[in-house]
C-alpha cells in the first residue's frame, strides 16, 4: 500500500524529532548521556534509510 509506507515514513520522523528533543533535554537537565546520543543517531539513520528507499 503505497500510502502506508508514507505514513510510517512521516512516524518514524516524528518520533526521531521527538527523541531528538527528548535527550536534549536530558542532556540539559541531567547531563550527557552518550548511550542516548548514540540510540538517536541510529534511530535517525533508520528514518534517513526509510525516506531514501521509499517509493515515489
């Protein structure tokens, strides 16, 4: 279903912008925490990856 997958495209971007949000304000409350830093930068790469292969 061609529409799914832009809809689960546009959620895992949401929710990359979401976690980037989330552990910068860890980060800021708390103190960095390379673990969460790390777990955001894969979460982006898979949504780079599901906006790359995505069919047009």
């Amino acid at each position: 279903m061609p529409g799914s997958t832009d809809s689960s495209t546009r959620t895992m971007g949401v929710l990359t912008v979401g976690g980037l949000v989330v552990v910068t304000a860890y980060t800021v409350a708390l103190g960095s925490n390379g673990w969460l830093w790390f777990g955001w930068v894969v979460l982006g790469l898979i949504t780079l990856g599901m906006v790359a292969t995505r069919s047009t």
